[in-house]
C-alpha cells in the first residue's frame, strides 16, 4: 500500500477497538487491514470475494461476534 493509502473503519466498529479498515481507490481489490495494527500485514481480497463476504454477514450466514 502507498503511505497515501485512505484506509476507514468499519461501520459496524464496536468502540472497543475490535474493528477493521479497508482502503478505497482501489477497482478491482479491496485491501483490509486490523485498526489496532495500522503497520502491521494486509490482507487483499478481490471486489467479488468481498462483496461475498459482506452480502454473508448482512444475511446471518456468518456471525458477527464470536
């Protein structure tokens, strides 16, 4: 990622700092990334791996909390 990169927390943080941040700009990815570790690895998903992923939560196929 560029120093540059806009990254922005989920909607859906907690306030208890257990949330992730994804960066914009990007077509045809989408890189997330842990909030707590802002230096830490990314993660890159392709847009239709993501868009899957969010479509599971919005539906209860995946939990939201553990």
């Amino acid at each position: 990622m560029q120093p540059s990169t806009a990254w922005r927390k989920s909607s859906y943080s907690n306030g208890q700092g257990d949330c992730i941040e994804i960066a914009g700009g990007f077509s045809d990815v989408v890189p997330v990334r842990d909030s707590k570790d802002p230096h830490g690895p990314t993660l890159t998903f392709t847009a239709i791996a993501w868009q899957s992923f969010i479509t599971a939560i919005h539906t209860g196929e995946l939990p939201t909390q553990l």
